[in-house]
C-alpha cells in the first residue's frame, strides 16, 4: 500500500515537472487533464508535507497557464480546502509537543511558509483581473485571511511558544511573518476587484466575514509594528463598508473593529504623553515618532467617524468605546494641561489632525439615546476612566448643546451629571488651562477657564428651562450649595445669581427669603462652610432685587438679627448694604462694644469666658472693619478710644502663654485687625505693636505666624511719616520678614516669601528688603532670588498630577472627623426641632457616644499610613505588570515573602 501511495506521488511531481516545460499548444491539450488528476491526488489525503510540495510545484508549473476564468477558480477551491488543514496542523505541531527538536520545529515552519508562498501565488493570479463574482471564489476569500490570522497569532506569541527555542527558529519565523504580511496586503487589494451581491446570502455571509476578519488582522498587524500593513487592511476595511453598509448595517459585529481602532488611538496617545518633549526643539528621532503616532491616530479616527456615519443609529454596542475615544481626544487636546509643555508645532499638529475629530463624532451621536446614557452612567464612577473628570464635564457640555428639542428630557439630568463631575474634579477645575471662549455681538475671541466655560453653558442651558424642569433645578442647585463641596457650592451660587439677573425681582426675593429662613435655623461656632456659602450667596442676591424687594429682605435680616446673640453672620450682609447711615450705626455699635471688652480684659478680673468673648467679638468687629476708612475722623472720641484699645489690648498679652491654643485665637483675630487700621496708629503706637510682634508672633504656631504673614503684606502698604520711631519701625519689620523667611515649614517659608515680594512692591521704605536679606543665610536669598526670578522647582511629577494627588487626598479625609466638623444645614434644620423634646435623652446618648468614639489619634493616623501605603503599592504593581517590566526572581520571591509575612501578623498578631 505505501508503495502505491510512494508511486502515486512521485508520478504527481513527475507529470509536474513536465508541465513546467509545456508549450502553449500542449498546454492547451493537457492542463485539463492534468487539474483532475492534481484534483484527485488531494482529495486521497496525502499526507500534509507531500501535498503542500505538491501544490506549491503545481502553482509554479500550472498558473502560468491558466486563465482568470471557472477552472482557474474550481481548482483554487480543492486546493485551498487541502491547504488550510494542513497549514494549521503545522502550527498545532508547533506549539504542541510533537515539535521535540528544534530541527523539526523548523521544517514545520517552512511548510508553514510554503502554504504562504501558494497563498501569495494564486493572489497575484487573481489580482489582474477586473471584477471577480464572488459566486465562483466560494470560500476562498475567508480562507486566506484565516490563514494569515492563524500565522500572524502563532508569530505573536512565538515568546511564549518556543522559549528557549527562539533563538534557533528564529529566522523561520521572521521568513514567516514578511510572507504572512505581503499575502495580507495582496488580499487586501484583491477586494478591490471583488463583487459580493447583496441579494445572496452566501454572498453576504462570506462578506461579513471577511470584514471581521480584516479588522482583526488589522489590530493583530498594529501590534506586531507592521503599521503599514494595517493601514492599508484598514483602508479596504473602510472601502467595504462604504460600498456595502446597506446590507451590512444589521449583520456586522461593530464593537471588534471600534474596540481596536480606540485601542489603537489610546495607546498612541500615551506613547505621545510618555515622550519627554518640553519647550526645547524636537530631536529628529523624536520627531519622527510624534508624526508617526499622529498620523496613525489620525488615519484610525477617519475610520471611526465613517463607520458613525455609515452605521448611524446601529452603534449599540460601541457606545463605550466611542465615549472613552472622545473623553481621550478631549484629555489630549492642547488647550487641556496633558500637552501644556509641549511644542506649539506638536500641539498644532495634535490639533488640526486629531482633536479636529471631536465634533464630527458627536454630530453622529448627540441624539443617540444609548450613548446619551453611557455619558450619563460613567460620571456616576467613582474613577475616571480617562483620570481627568473636566474631560467629562467637556462632555455633557458638548452633548448638551447645541440646545435641541431632542435633548429636553435629559437637560435636568444633564446638569445634574455637571455638579457630580465638578465635586470630582478638583485637579482638573484648579489647573490653570485655558479655552476658547463664547463670545457675542462681534466681541473678539477670549480664553477662559474650565470653571468659565461650565457656568457659561450651564447659565445658558438654564435660560430654556421651563416650570417643571426648573422647580427640579432648584432642589439641585440647594442641594449643591449646602454640600459643603467647594466648587459645586461655587458653581450653584453662580448658577443661582445668573438666575437672579436673568429672572423677575419677584422670584429673586423669593429665593433670598429661604436663604435668610435657613440662616436663621442655624447656628454654629466658627461658621461652617455651608453658612459662609450661603451668606456670600445671600449678599450677592440682593443687589438683583429692586428697591422694595431689598427693604423687605432687611427688615426679616434684621428682625432675625434681634433674635440672636451671634451676629458675625449677618454682619456680613450689613456691610454690603448701601445705606451709610446703617453703615456708620453698625459701626460705631460694633467699636464700642469692642471698647467695653477691652476694659473688661485689662481690668485683671478677666475670665477664659471674658477672652472666649472678646474673640468673638474681634470676629465680628473684622467684618465691619472694611467700613472704617469711611467712617474714622481724628475728631471722633469712638474712633480714638477704639485705636488706643487695640494697642493698649497688644500691650497686655500674655506673652509667656503663647502657644496655648485661647491665646493664639486672640492673636490671630487680633493681626487681622490690626491690618485695617495701621495707617491710623500714630508712630509710638505702631511701635509699640511691632515690639510685641516680634517678641511674642514669631515663637506662636503655623496658623499664628501665617496670619503674621498677611499682617506683614498689610504693614508693608502703610507709608510712614519722619519720626525718632521710624529707623526702629523699619528694623523690626525687616527683622520679622527674615526669621519667617528662614522658617524650616514649607507653608511659612512660602508665605513669608510672598510677603516679602508684596512689601517690594508696594512699600515706599524700600531699605526695608536690603536689610531683611542681610539677615538670611546664602542658601535662604538663593531660594528667594530663584521664586522671584519664576523658576520651577526640579520635580519629576507634572503640575496635573500633583493637584490629582491632591484631589484624592482630599477625598481620603477621615470620615468620623468630617462629619463631626461640616454640619449640613438641611440635616441641622430637621435636628433642631427634635432638640426640644429630647434633650436629656439626647445627652446621654451623646456622652455614651463620646466615649466609645475616643481613639488616640496616632492610631488613626498610622491607619491611614497603612492604607495609602497599600493602595500606592497596588497601584505600582498594576503598572509594572501593564508595563510587562523585568523582575528578577530573587526580587520576586521577596515581594512574595514580604506579602505572606504581613498576612500572617495581621490575621493572627504573631510577629
């Protein structure tokens, strides 16, 4: 039998070989014959070797002559149906064990580039023609991609596969991949010349497939570097669905070429974020990279937005994948602070190639309801998915506007989504970036912040609301302001005055009247930041209303007022009122009951309850201060009593006690002061202040000396007058300016320099800053010559993931102690009617809650090392593993032993 079988071969390779040397006469006689005997030689099942020989002897001797006609397409299909077999148990035998010697790994290898060699044969033969009814091909077209898929996949993880045989097969696969590749690209071309009809459905099946296939070739050649390869896969890709999307629109599978093509952008765009390219020229090898890497992204983006305007409405399963695209292009657009170093070619190239494609996505998606809903859903995460939430308030913004009749139900949802991205975006809300601005009436272009932008589109938006969605955007923006949030409070106060000005006095009056009713259910020592917002916003409202509305606010301002001892929070909105003559009332009550305190604390009766009072007081007296300049004549006794009692007040601090946290109060509250009414001290008197100054501030705490700063800032306005007191004057404040500036704490050391910098500017004593220098150290007047001369520190952390850091320790706070000192307002308000009925209760539930909440606060803090140890470390490992980093194995088994150790003490407390 084996000697048949031998026989039979070796007339196949005979009969062959003749035909090689055939003239065209005889081949016209007998290629007829010689095809159904080929024929049959496959279909005995020789084995894989002798018969891929065969065909590729056959392609040789055969094809040159035959025609591009049925025997021509009838023999590629018993061919490739023999071919394909073969060629994957090749690959299985590869990567299996029946591969035990490098030698024969590699005689399966060439088989494998045999089969690729027949492929890119028959497709050369077939690329002359002009259309190819795919009728007659069969299956031929899906089973040259699978063999090209099937190769391309093998050469991918050849690492894996063969391990220590790389080196050795190494040639072999190279041989293999450059084949592979060619026969791809010939296919691609080939499609050109092929015509589906779309009324066949073997037709349509074949043509489906070959799409799914292209696609993943396509990535599949991205990732092995080959990207002209790709390129030129996706271009027939695109080609196809342009001709054929009629048909195609509900049988392709969307989400394969979508997934990749962003793929193929995102990591693009990091590699570009990865390059170290500053302000400086561009090296030429770097230069190259970018403009490979835009171009590519650009190419990959005109494929994405033709197939959002081919498949539009049918993008169901894309919807994700397009979000993170367009989340990506707004992260790495120039204006946004990822590039803000970059070069401004760089930049504009990024610009005018690839963030260009922002708009054309959304015109295709903005009515989309399914991606509309994706937008909606991921600012409910708790991370970003682009780590940059303003990319996400972009956005809602875009998918908000241009305003439509078709976006109306979602506005209130909308807006909503912008608040919840403000409170998460704090890095990206505080960085400096600037945008293109709205401008109107002819107005020439501005930049403005993100901030900017957001309150603009969001003030507009507002303006279409009608009764309904408005009364739903009323709770939101009063949710909003009493959350205690510092940029969504800020936002909704903008909100709220835009709504002010743009509504009826009538609807204004309205609002400032639940805001002062829900000041006056609340009361908190300090104000809590709530109470600060609301004011601010109360104080701001009231000059939209008219001339009425505003004495009917007043009058309820100052009935509350009557009813409460605590009157720092309404002095805020007293100040703000433009009757003078109220003005001066409030004044001259606020100095004189300052005045009486004073008397009270130098009487040597005082109590810590007279100094809790007095600082209270100070508190008050602060707010109104602003109104002094106005108001202070050398002839009023008020005026004069009230400026000998603040120097007479420094005098008799208690110097010794500094440090204690009642004393430190009263310094603070008691620079703050000061700093109003400097230029009205007579020169003993300032004298006098600054010696205390200087003996007592520069020993008090953080907060003492921070406050010690802002009153130097102040100081150094004040223009003084000839006098024995003068040279002293300047000494000492040259003196305080330089023991702050050599202070060891970084926030001292940089508030004292920035106050050093204002007294340089606006003081008309300018010896003072000579003599504070010769003070410091040559290392200390280094640094300040370095600040003033703007030069960044040496840092390998961007200025974008430092506020990132910053936002997320932010978001780290200890709960427990949050809770206990920001009270909400709403909350406070239901609590407040229940105090009444309970209150003996409610004492001993708090006493019993005291007590079982006591922690020493080094624990806590060693907790929360702990965490952001774990959590940074988590993260290190991610990236290492992202980044396919080497580790040693000795390096490895430490972090394994390491690891196990921990879990050990932690679950069982053995060391």
């Amino acid at each position: 039998m084996e000697a048949q079988e031998s026989q039979l071969v070796h007339n196949i390779f005979s009969l062959l070989t003749e035909a090689g040397q055939w003239t065209d006469l005889e081949a016209t006689a007998k290629v007829s014959s010689l095809l159904d005997t080929f024929s049959s030689f496959l279909k005995s099942a020789p084995s894989p070797e002798e018969g891929v020989q065969a065909t590729r002897l056959a392609f040789g001797s055969v094809l040159p002559h035959l025609q591009v006609d049925r025997t021509a397409f009838n023999f590629f299909c018993v061919v490739f149906s023999f071919l394909k077999p073969s060629h994957d148990s090749f690959l299985q035998r590869c990567s299996g064990k029946d591969a035990s010697a490098s030698s024969d790994t590699i005689k399966l290898l060439q088989q494998c580039c045999t089969v690729s060699e027949c492929c890119k044969l028959a497709l050369q033969f077939l690329l002359p023609a002009e259309k190819i009814a795919v009728e007659y091909l069969s299956n031929l077209p899906p089973v040259f991609l699978n063999i090209v898929s099937s190769s391309l996949t093998h050469c991918k993880q050849s690492e894996t596969i063969y391990n220590g045989q790389l080196e050795q097969v190494q040639d072999s696969l190279s041989g293999l991949y450059q084949l592979t590749v060619e026969v791809a690209v010939d296919f691609a071309n080939l499609l050109s010349r092929l015509k589906f009809d779309p009324l066949a459905e073997d037709d349509l099946e074949i043509l489906t497939e070959v799409c799914d296939k292209l696609c993943t070739t396509a990535a599949c050649l991205s990732q092995l570097s080959e990207v002209r390869g790709s390129v030129t896969l996706w271009r027939a890709y695109t080609s196809l669905i342009q001709q054929y999307h009629g048909v195609l629109i509900t049988r392709l599978n969307l989400s394969l070429p979508m997934t990749a093509l962003v793929k193929e952008i995102k990591d693009g765009l990091d590699t570009l974020a990865s390059l170290s390219l500053g302000n400086n020229t561009v090296e030429e090898k770097d230069k190259k990279i970018v403009q490979r890497i835009i171009k590519m992204t650009s190419f990959c983006l005109k494929v994405v937005i033709v197939m959002c305007e081919k498949f539009h409405g049918y993008l169901m399963d894309c919807h994700t994948s397009l979000m993170l695209l367009i989340l990506l292009l707004y992260r790495f657009s120039p204006k946004n602070v990822v590039l803000s170093d970059y070069p401004e070619g760089v930049k504009k190239d990024l610009e005018l190639q690839v963030t260009i494609g922002i708009e054309p996505l959304l015109a295709h998606l903005r009515d989309d309801e399914g991606f509309i809903e994706e937008v909606l859903k991921s600012v409910q995460k708790e991370v970003s998915i682009v780590d940059d939430w303003g990319c996400h308030i972009l956005l809602l913004i875009a998918v908000l506007f241009p305003l439509r009749s078709s976006i109306t139900h979602h506005m209130n949802t909308i807006v909503s989504r912008i608040f919840q991205a403000t409170e998460k975006g704090h890095a990206s809300l505080s960085f400096p970036c600037m945008m293109d601005g709205v401008m109107c009436k002819g107005k020439p272009l501005s930049a403005v912040t993100l901030y900017e932008h957001t309150v603009m589109h969001l003030c507009a938006a507002v303006a279409t609301f009608d009764c309904q969605q408005f009364e739903s955007l009323e709770r939101e923006l009063v949710h909003w302001l009493f959350s205690g949030e510092m940029w969504p409070s800020l936002l909704a106060a903008d909100v709220w005055c835009f709504i002010a000005r743009y509504g009826t006095s009538e609807l204004c009056r309205a609002h400032c009247t639940y805001l002062v009713e829900v000041l006056s259910q609340t009361h908190t020592a300090p104000l809590s930041i709530q109470q600060l917002v609301t004011v601010t916003l109360l104080s701001r409202l009231m000059g939209k209303l008219s001339q009425s509305h505003k004495e009917d606010i007043m009058s309820r301002i100052n009935a509350t007022r009557q009813n409460e001892k605590d009157r720092g929070m309404w002095c805020r909105l007293i100040q703000d009122k433009p009757e003078e003559e109220v003005q001066l009332v409030e004044f001259q009550s606020c100095m004189e009951d300052f005045i009486q305190h004073v008397n009270i604390i130098t009487s040597r009766t005082a109590t810590a309850e007279d100094v809790k009072s007095l600082i209270h007081n100070l508190q008050e007296t602060e707010l109104l201060l602003e109104a002094f300049p106005r108001n202070h004549t050398p002839e009023d006794p008020v005026s004069t009593n009230f400026l000998t009692s603040i120097a007479l007040l420094w005098t008799r601090l208690p110097l010794e006690y500094i440090g204690c946290l009642l004393v430190e109060k009263l310094v603070c509250s008691l620079l703050k002061i000061s700093s109003f009414i400097l230029s009205y001290l007579s020169s003993s008197q300032l004298l006098q202040i600054l010696s205390v100054v200087k003996e007592g501030c520069l020993r008090g705490s953080v907060t003492v000396k921070v406050s010690l700063c802002d009153f130097m800032i102040s100081l150094g306005q004040c223009s003084f007058s000839e006098s024995p007191h003068l040279h002293p004057i300047l000494s000492i404040m040259s003196d305080v300016l330089s023991n702050m500036i050599k202070d060891e704490n970084p926030l001292i050391h940089q508030h004292a320099i920035d106050a050093f910098v204002a007294v340089g500017i606006h003081t008309s004593h300018e010896e003072v800053l000579p003599m504070c220098l010769a003070g410091c150290g040559k290392e200390t007047r280094e640094r300040v010559t370095l600040y003033l001369q703007q030069t960044p520190h040496p840092t390998n952390q961007t200025p974008f993931s430092l506020l990132h850091y910053q936002s997320i320790r932010m978001q780290q706070k200890d709960l427990q102690k949050k809770q206990d000192d920001v009270i909400l307002i709403m909350d406070q308000m239901k609590t407040e009617k229940l105090k009444a009925h309970c209150q003996n209760h409610e004492e001993v539930k708090a006493v019993k809650r005291r007590r079982e909440s006591i922690s020493p606060d080094e624990k806590i803090l060693d907790i929360n090392r702990l965490l952001d140890s774990l959590k940074e470390s988590c993260n290190l490992v991610k990236r290492m593993k992202g980044s396919n980093v080497f580790i040693a194995n000795e390096n490895s088994k430490m972090v394994k032993d390491i690891l196990e150790n921990m879990l050990i003490i932690w679950t069982t407390g053995e060391l």
